[in-house]
C-alpha cells in the first residue's frame, strides 16, 4: 500500500509540477547528476554537458515514455535516470552532491562509464544516504553502491565512504571552500556571527514542542529532540551572551529565497530578545565572504563552521550530546577529542556558552591559529 501511495504521488508530481521537454537530451561526454551548484562549473563545462535532474524539476518525455514502457508497474525515477544515461551515452557521470543513493546504483549498470562523486557537507556515520526516488528508507548493501572516486573533505572520513560504498577516495578539502580563497578584510569589531541551521520545520516544533518527542528520522533510537534541540536552545544563550557582554550578534541566514527567509526570520524574533542583524546570502558563495568580516564565528555542528576553521577563522562549537547513540555529532568526528576543549563544547547552557566565547572574544589571530593547529591537521577542509 505504502509503495502504491508513492507510485501515485511521483505521477501527480511529475506530470502537475514537472516540467516536461518533449525532446530528447542531447548526446554528451559528461552528466552532471543534480542542477545544484552546477553553476560553479566554468561555462565551457557546462556547455559540454547535460544535466541529469533528480528532484523532479525537470523530464523528458521521451525518457519518461520509454522507462515507463520497459518497466511498466516498476517504474521509478532510478530506472528513468538510468534510461537517461543509456541514451546520452556519457564518458563520466559527476555529482557535487556525495549522499544520493541512487547515483551510486547506476554505476552498476554502466560499468564502463566513470562515477565522479563530491562531498559536499557535513555527513553523520551513515554519511546522510538518501533516495529521493524510492518509498524505501533503507540504505542497500554496500554490493548495490558503486563509484570510481570520491572527493571528500579529509582523509578521516574517507573510511566511512568505503564502508558503504565500492570506491577509491581522495581528499581535497571542501570545494566550495575552494572557489572562494580567504581575501584580508577588515573584521566586524566585537561581533558574534551565528551560523543559522534553520529548517523549513522548524517554526512548526516552534508551535508544538511535543514534535521533539518524537523519533528522530535519521535515528530512531532516540527522541528529535536530542538532537534538534541545541538548534532552538543555542542561539538563546548566545544571546544572552551579547547583550550582558554588549556584543553585537549577527546570524548568518540558511534560506535561499524570499519567502523562506521571512519564515526564517520570523522565528528568530519568537525565541530571541534585543537588538541582532542578519546577514543574507546573496549567491553561492557569499557566506564565505560574510565570515571573513566577523571576529567570532558560533555554530553547532555546521559544514559552514568547519569551513570557517579551515579559513582561520575563530569558530565556537557547541554539539547534541548524543554519543550514547552515535558519535559523528560529537566536535571533530570521525576523530575522537575530549568532549569539551577551549572552542567547542558538548553542552550549549549558558554557562558552557560564556565560557568558550570568553575564551575566544579578543583572541589575537596568532594565538588562535597556534592553538588550533593541531585540531586543522585533523580537520583541513580547505
């Protein structure tokens, strides 16, 4: 029945929200898997490539015709995107997104093509696995997943990539990081930039606190709560911090449109006090620039705050204390730290609050690049 509702709703979706080309995609050397950050791609690239879309943005009718010919009742939008592959006849397949499932199912049936995958942010010990295509949640066994390599951010994490993929790895850091090389600027004097892990569900929980009881999604040993509650507790004590210590705190919004950024907005002014700014992106790169103007950077466990540390940055972390279930929400992991050091901390109170950002406010940059030496050996992403 769950798999019916699924079938039902891909078809509403593909043919009242799709767009739909009634032309074939041209033949190419390269496809890129998923639109997004494609437009960090040189333009003669993207001229010499097809997009293979995968969140329903986009299909082919042809391709959708003839996928839906061959598989009758079992069609899915794998078996489409493997149709697409099979008609452009691609030298490699490249996705700037590591976490799709099924990206890593197609090269199983196109073994002589090469499968290129790029980390591109945070990922917990299961590595955030996802099928936007299947009514399944299960992640398949490491037989079905395939890539000839995979970029990641350091080489601690590469083993975690192996243990559910066949792949050989490399790492080079983050390469959005590396689009945007660290320029001297002048800092924001006194200031706290917080980086927003705001979610389109959270003025939702807002509503209803009872929703963190529930269990977790991505780990159902244990409530939501456990782990989503430092996003809605965190920035009260941060705060609370500026205001006693008059430090003006900026949050860096996670939103990429209008209307998200309203909603995101609207929750901050719920559950925080006094005066705050916030800083918008304005394109794909543009927080990046936004760090380098702040003295003090705060996050929980943000792609954007590793980003940071590897720009030099003064970074504070402040993580779920979940390691009772699973340790890749700890600071630093897959290395294992203490769970409290002078920039980060498993606890997001007050008290913990004050005391890392007393620790960093007015740190002169020689001092915090010697005491995070070792913790950058570790976690280079840049």
């Amino acid at each position: 029945m769950k798999n019916l509702y699924f079938k039902i709703k891909l078809f509403a979706e593909i043919f009242l929200k799709s767009k739909i080309i009634f032309n074939n995609p041209k033949k190419s050397k390269i496809v890129f898997y998923d639109e997004q950050w494609i437009d960090l791609i040189p333009k003669s690239s993207k001229k010499k490539s097809v997009i293979l879309h995968t969140r329903r943005e986009v299909f082919y009718f042809p391709i959708l015709l003839k996928t839906l010919i061959k598989f009758g009742y079992k069609f899915d939008e794998f078996y489409y995107q493997l149709e697409f592959i099979n008609h452009v006849e691609p030298k490699i397949v490249i996705s700037l997104f590591d976490n799709f499932i099924n990206f890593y199912r197609l090269k199983n049936y196109n073994k002589k093509i090469k499968f290129f995958a790029v980390q591109n942010g945070f990922r917990n010990k299961d590595l955030n696995l996802k099928d936007l295509t299947n009514s399944s949640d299960k992640v398949p066994n490491k037989s079905m997943l395939s890539a000839d390599l995979v970029f990641t951010f350091n080489k601690k994490i590469e083993n975690q990539y192996k243990k559910y993929i066949n792949c050989k790895t490399m790492a080079i850091g983050s390469f959005k990081n590396n689009f945007s090389p660290r320029k001297k600027t002048n800092k924001i004097k006194k200031s706290i930039l917080y980086i927003s892990p705001y979610r389109p569900y959270f003025l939702k929980i807002y509503k209803n606190k009872n929703l963190l009881k529930q269990k977790d999604p991505i780990n159902k040993k244990y409530p939501l709560g456990l782990r989503l509650k430092v996003d809605f507790e965190l920035p009260i004590s941060i705060n609370n911090f500026c205001l006693k210590n008059n430090i003006n705190l900026y949050i860096a919004l996670w939103a990429t449109n209008k209307l998200l950024e309203k909603n995101e907005i609207k929750f901050y002014k719920n559950i925080l006090k006094g005066k705050y700014k916030f800083t918008r992106r304005t394109n794909l790169l543009s927080n990046y620039k936004i760090i380098d103007k702040h003295d003090t950077v705060a996050c929980a466990y943000s792609t954007l705050g590793y980003e940071a540390l590897a720009r030099d940055s003064k970074v504070a972390f402040f993580s779920p204390d979940i390691s009772r279930y699973e340790k890749s929400y700890n600071f630093g992991w897959p290395n294992s730290f203490n769970k409290k050091g002078f920039f980060y901390s498993n606890k997001y109170n007050y008290n913990e609050v004050n005391r890392v950002l007393t620790n960093l406010i007015g740190m002169k940059d020689k001092e915090w690049c010697k005491k995070i030496r070792n913790y950058r050996t570790c976690n280079d992403i840049n």
